[in-house]
C-alpha cells in the first residue's frame, strides 16, 4: 500500500473542499453557528460558516472525481475522532429533528467507511476499522429502534438495515482473526454488537452460522449466550422464553441487543398471538390480559387488548381475550403504542445517549 494514504488530511472536512463548501453550504452542516428553523418545511439556513467544524461528505467515485487525493483522504484516528465529534455535537443538537441530523450523520459515517475502504484498514489496521465499524452499527441500531417506535419518522427503513448489515458482516469477518487481540474494554463492547448481529438476523441462518465459526472461548460468553438463547427460541416459536430473555439483556445493558430485539418485535407478537389461537384455541375459555402483556412485552393491558383486537380476537369485559383460531385474521401491518422495551430504554439520552454510541456503555458516566 501507498505510505501517503497513512498521512492523508489530519482535519474532519479535507482542505480542498474548503472552498466549494463556502460557495455550496446545503453540503455541510457546520456546528456553533446561528440556525433558523423554518417551519414545516423543516430545513434550516445557515447564517455564519465556520470552517473548523465542517466535515467531509460522501462523494461517490465517478469520472472527474479524485477520492484518493492524499489531501482528502483521513488517517484511522482522524475518523475516530470525526464520529465522536458527530455524536458529541451534532446528534445532540436539541433544535434539529432527528430527521435531519440523521441524514447528514448517515451521509459523512459513509464518507468515513469510504476513506477506511481506501485506505485499507481492514488488512492494515484492523483494530481501528472494527472499532470504526462498531461505532456505526451503533448509530444504525439507534435510528432502527428510534424508526420502530415512531413509524412516522422520515428515514428510509430498508436503506438503514442494509447498511447495518453490511457493517456488521464485515465486523464479523474482522472478529475471526483479531478478537483475541483486544483488550477487556474493547473486547466487551465488540461482544455486544456480535450479538446484536445474531438477535437481527434471528430469522434466518446466516448469523448463527457465521458465530459458530468464532472460537469456543468468545461463543461461551454470556452476552452472546443470551443472544443464542434468543435465536433459538425465535427459531423454535418459544416466544414466552424470549420475553424471560429480555430481562437478562435489561440486566446486563446490552443496549445493542435490545436495539435489534424491538425490531423483531412485531414479528414476534404477531406469531405469538397466532400461535396461542391454535394453543389455546377454545368458544369458552379466555386468556387474561395481564399475562399476555409480559408475553408480548408490552407495556399494559390496554395494549396487549388492543394488539389482539387488530386480529379480530373478541374481548370480554373482565379484560381477558378469547384466542380463537377461527377469528383469527392475518393483519399485514398494525401498530402499538408503547412497549416495556421503550420503557427500558427512555432513560438513555443527552449525556447517555453519547456515550452509548461512543463506547456502547452507559454506565461510566454517573
């Protein structure tokens, strides 16, 4: 490999691209300048550039277009710390919509893959790209969770879980060989995003496939126990267990994971209900509400009614559903409200929600 792409641009936006970002600032969202919120239309002018906070964008190569210019290219801890400026300054910024800074984080976390693509890093620094990967998955599973429990929100589902698995299959192929080189930090927080990749992929058999391939050692490990444990009751239909699974995920902050379980959620509730109109199928009988909640892991009896109600099952007053499979009605889409993932996770913001993306922990920061 080339030595200049180890000493490329040391600043967060590459120089060259200084002055077109003064003649074009819909490419850039600098930071500590004057902001106007316009309304509905929901963009926003900027009154005052300054260049110390601008940060490079993705640009696709194409003709005329030079992406491995030296000058534009950033070494490994130079992207480190432009992710941790974005999620430090920009993903807090209380006046945005999350919308927004979503899209322009998505936007330069690509530019940042890109210049780690160019440069090589996963053959020449693979401790630096698998936590640069790692970092990304985080933001991914963040706006996955932020997308399931606010449908409404304007970002494109489909194009934030391809990039999620992209990162983390190549995160899984670093792991192969450099994992046993961490330290226990690093090691740790690693673990999580592994068993997030098993949890989001509990559908199919790739990710179970691929963690086999990981030494005995890191499998026996009890975050990526719990997240085996998951799969396999997801595989299996025993959903109750998966709900007993969840308090351990709780427990032990695995964040990561719970990000990934809650978009499965729906699939889970679904098969649930359906699975006790065949269990429990019966004219007479009836099935309390207050039980199906912590199955369905919800976050009251109004809604565990309410999801089932969606299905056609009839509800008698003493808040109690009757699970039969000749009501039963296959439903495409539905909604629910709130559910106790949301409530385990609505402490994590501000100050917390930071260091989560940045180390993946909660608990350093008191």
């Amino acid at each position: 490999m080339s030595t200049w792409l180890l000493w490329g641009c040391v600043c967060r936006c590459a120089q060259k691209r200084n002055s077109f970002s003064v003649r074009n600032i819909t490419s850039y969202i600098c930071l500590k300048v004057q902001r106007f919120y316009l309304g509905k239309l929901q963009r926003f002018c900027c009154l005052k550039i300054d260049l110390n906070h601008c940060v490079k964008e993705f640009h696709r190569s194409a003709a005329g277009e030079v992406i491995c210019d030296p000058q534009l290219v950033r070494p490994s801890h130079v992207l480190l710390k432009t992710i941790d400026y974005l999620y430090s300054n920009v993903l807090l910024a209380k006046e945005i919509p999350f919308a927004v800074t979503y899209n322009f984080i998505f936007d330069r976390l690509r530019s940042i893959r890109q210049d780690a693509v160019i440069q090589m890093l996963q053959e020449n620094e693979p401790i630096s790209a698998m936590k640069i990967l790692a970092k990304c998955i985080r933001f991914y599973l963040l706006a996955m969770y932020k997308l399931n429990i606010d449908p409404k929100l304007q970002i494109d589902a489909h194009i934030n879980l391809s990039h999620t698995q992209d990162c983390m299959r190549s995160f899984l192929k670093l792991c192969y060989y450099n994992l046993c080189e961490l330290d226990d930090n690093d090691r740790n927080e690693f673990l999580h995003i592994l068993a997030a990749y098993v949890i989001l992929n509990a559908d199919t058999t790739e990710a179970i496939s691929n963690l086999l391939c990981l030494p005995k050692s890191t499998r026996n490990t009890e975050i990526l126990q719990h997240a085996m444990d998951i799969y396999f009751a997801y595989q299996t239909g025993n959903f109750i267990r998966i709900s007993l699974l969840f308090q351990k995920l709780v427990h032990a902050e695995a964040y990561a994971a719970l990000y990934a379980l809650i978009h499965n959620m729906k699939t889970i509730r679904t098969r649930t209900v359906k699975l006790l109109c065949y269990s429990h199928n019966s004219k007479l009988c009836s099935f309390p509400a207050a039980d199906l909640k912590k199955w369905l892991l919800l976050s009251s009896e109004k809604e565990s009614v309410k999801f089932c109600q969606q299905f056609n099952l009839k509800v008698v007053q003493t808040n109690c559903i009757k699970f039969c499979k000749a009501d039963y009605i296959e439903r495409s889409s539905f909604s629910t409200d709130d559910c106790c993932i949301v409530n385990a996770l609505k402490d994590i913001s501000g100050k917390f929600l930071s260091q989560f993306l940045l180390d993946g922990h909660l608990t350093v920061l008191k």
